[in-house]
C-alpha cells in the first residue's frame, strides 16, 4: 500500500460496548504513515487516511492496517 491508493476497511471489530466502528465498509485515501516522536524516545507508529465525504484526514493506529485493503491504485 502506498501513499494515494484508495482503501477500503473491512469490518473492523470495536469492543467497547458493543458498538461498530465508524470505519466499516468506508472508503477512503491512504496519506501515508504518521510518526509520533516522543520525547522519552519511543516512536509510535500511526497511519493517516482521508476518509470520502470527510474534510479532515483521520489518523489510525498501525493494528488497523489489517483491515484495510487496496480498492485502486494510484499507480
């Protein structure tokens, strides 16, 4: 998956409460990944995605990659 392929999420299990994510079924524009540098050194690992019909891209964390797949690609 790269930078400007247009993703879709499968169904993506939230556990809290019994309630379904809002990512399910979407489709959306991979941006890339999104670094966290703390400042104790860790490096945490997000993803960024533009999902359709949003105006601000949403950031993801990298266990949802899995759930994503390549709809088409920019390529």
């Amino acid at each position: 998956m790269k930078a400007g392929d247009l993703v879709k999420f499968d169904y993506v299990n939230w556990l809290r409460g019994g309630h379904t994510s809002r990512l399910n079924g979407r489709i959306a524009i991979y941006l890339g990944e999104d670094f966290i540098h703390r400042s104790d050194g860790v490096v945490v690992e997000n993803h960024k995605v533009l999902l359709m019909g949003e105006h601000k891209p949403t950031i993801i964390d990298r266990g949802l990659l899995r759930h994503m797949k390549v709809y088409n690609e920019s390529r």
